[in-house]
C-alpha cells in the first residue's frame, strides 16, 4: 500500500494534509473451517493485504468518507445513525457499536482506499471495520484493546449490516502479529502466536468463482452441527474427541440414522484436532506434516462438510501436482473463493506460473493468485 499516495489523495479531496494513517488487515485462514461457530479452535493469518483510512478529526459530529476505490462520497451524523445500503454500512454499524458501548466519538474527514480482493473469502469487511474502529481511536483519542474492538466490529456486521459472520476475522484483523500465524479459541477468545515455518511461502489462490447463494446452505449447516452437539448432549461439537468413548459409541448410531449429521460431526471434530496438531508442528518447523494437515482438512470439506466446488477441487489438484508444494485446501467458508497452499519459497516463481496455466486449461477460468506474508493486526501508520 502506498501511504504517500493516500495522503496526497487525502490532501487534494479535502484540502488540507491528514493527521493520521490507519491501516487493518485482511486475512486467510490458514486452517480450521466451519470450526468457528462450534466453538471451536481456528489458525488464520493476517495478510499483507489491507483497508487504510486517511483522516482529520473534526469539532462536530460527521463522519465524511470518501471511497478512493469506488469514487463515492458518504456523509452520515454520529447522532442520527440510520440504515440504508451499500460499503458505508459498515463503518456506521462500527459507530453504533462504540456509541452503545459508551465511546465518546469525534466526527472526522477521511479517504478511504483498500487492495483486500471483494468477496474472495479475504475479509474485506473485517479490514474495513477493523480500520474504522483504528480511525474512531484516533480522532476521539480512546485507547486501543484489539479483543474488545474485535468483538464490537463483529457485532456491527451482525446486527447492523446483518451479517451473521463468526468472531475470527475480526480478531485475525484486529489482533495478529507480523510474521506469525494466530491461534484463536472461539471459545475463551484466548490467543496466542504461532511462529511460521522459515522458508515457506503461504500462497492465496483465487478460483475467479464466488459464493453466490449460500446463505441457506451455510445455515443447514449450522443447524447440523446445532443437532450432533444435542445427539452428543454438549454444548458444542468441540467438547467431542474422535478418540473419546462418547464418539466411539454415539456416532455408530448417529451414522445408522442421520448420516449427514455424522459426517458434519466428523469434519468439524477432527478439524479441530487437526488445528491442534497444526500449532505443536508449526512450532517444531514440520512444514512436511503441516502440508498433509491442509491435504486431510480439504478431503474433509469436500467429503464430510460438503462446502468445496469444481474450481476449488481443480485448483487445490492444480496447486498439489507443482514441485515444492507442500499442501493445499479450500479456504474460507467454501462454494467458490480461494484455495490456500504452503509453498516451498525457492519453487514459489514457478508455482505461480504453473497453476495460473494449469488451472486455466482445466477449469476455462483466470486464477488470481497472491504471494502473501504475514502482517500485523490493526495499527496506525
């Protein structure tokens, strides 16, 4: 991103130089799907990847926006806050948030401009959120707690823009650490940094697909999940182990009689044994093992959750067919989106090159494909 750019920018629109520079983060997971709203455990990664706002705290009570990107101007009064549509919602879902969690706000003018690719499964809109909070923390002079902002942007795209996302990419948004991976309990929202292995490239692979639809499947399985805890009699599917007698004797029966409630049970137990054993390898520079995790973890979605789609499973075949590469899977919530795969750094020129080719023979579609590195979480510039 160049902050230069954003600030002559800032200076053209509004006349005047910006007194700060905020930047949040998009982010990939790395491993740990559909683990998030069964309270379960997740690894994403910011990437380097971001939405920056440029801004001037005002006297009053207005926040100006002006969408560098879509070359749209948004105003909107801190004390009169009302829905309507578009981008602007979520920087005014994040001023209700802070309003009704008692933050004393300040207007400000801000330029707004981000590189984070729109419904690639990258979190846009945490990183949108995420760097309004930063910018409300700027002009209004509060202090910064990543967690808690975290939790007020998630509940600003849950119940104003209506989106019923878990807490990860909020927290990978908010709370990440350049140069590492982060462990989240979606539980206890415990954190904790996990180092990445040298040498190693995460690779983002965009299928040029998109979700499209998938509300109501997203929702089936959830629901699915919701019924297997119940069959389990706990709260949620990550108080289950694949090696516990519960499962041993439970799931026989549950396989008998609701076998896809089973096999949403099995993907999202064992994924989270899967994210568990990712941390404990990462931490001894196993990148060989690391790899094989991302390759069961995909099998797993394809099979058991049923979320990948024909571009996902070419691409991820694309990715794996290529010298150097470790591993790879769907990442995201699934249906379209992006494949993630971990990349030996001295084969990484080539791999790109190949599954840009390969992919497009295969599927007719042009893969967009990112060479990522790890950032930091929400901060000023």
């Amino acid at each position: 991103m160049n902050y230069e750019s954003i600030s002559q920018s800032f200076s053209s629109y509004f006349n005047a130089k910006p007194k700060f520079i905020v930047r949040a983060p998009g982010r990939v997971n790395l491993i740990g799907e559909h683990t998030d709203y069964n309270d379960g455990f997740v690894l994403p990664m910011a990437i380097d990847r971001e939405v920056c706002i440029a801004l001037n705290p005002r006297d009053d009570e207005t926040i100006r926006l002006f969408s560098l990107d879509l070359k749209s101007d948004s105003v909107f009064n801190l004390h009169s806050l009302t829905p309507s549509d578009g981008w602007i919602e979520y920087p005014k879902g994040v001023a209700n948030q802070l309003l009704k969690a008692g933050y004393q706000l300040k207007g400000f003018d801000a330029v707004v401009t981000g590189d984070v690719p729109q419904g690639a499964g990258l979190s846009s809109s945490a990183a949108l959120e995420l760097a309004t909070a930063k910018a409300f923390a700027m002009s209004s002079g509060f202090e910064w707690d990543a967690v808690e902002m975290a939790k007020l942007c998630q509940r600003a795209e849950n119940e104003w823009v209506g989106v019923n996302s878990g807490i990860m990419d909020q927290m990978a948004s908010a709370a990440c650490k350049a140069g590492y991976a982060m462990f989240l309990d979606c539980r206890s929202l415990e954190i904790q940094h996990v180092p990445l292995p040298q040498r190693v490239s995460v690779v983002i692979l965009d299928t040029s697909t998109r979700r499209g639809l998938v509300e109501s499947a997203y929702n089936e399985r959830r629901s699915q999940c919701e019924e297997a805890a119940r069959w389990f009699g706990v709260k949620a599917l990550r108080d289950v182990r694949l090696d516990s007698e519960k499962w041993k004797i439970e799931s026989r029966k549950m396989k008998e009689e609701r076998e896809l409630v089973f096999k949403r049970a099995r993907h999202v137990i064992s994924e989270n044994e899967r994210v568990l054993e990712a941390i404990e390898v990462m931490k001894k520079g196993n990148v060989k093992r690391l790899g094989e995790l991302f390759n069961e973890s995909h099998e797993s979605l394809k099979n058991n959750f049923e979320v990948t789609n024909e571009a996902l499973n070419i691409m991820v075949e694309c990715a794996r067919e290529q010298a150097g590469c470790y591993g790879a899977r769907m990442t995201g919530a699934g249906f379209g989106g992006c494949a993630v795969a971990l990349v030996d750094d001295e084969n990484v020129e080539a791999f790109v090159k190949a599954v840009e080719t390969v992919y497009k023979q295969r599927s007719g579609l042009e893969a967009s494909v990112y060479v990522c590195k790890a950032s930091e979480g929400a901060s000023q510039v």
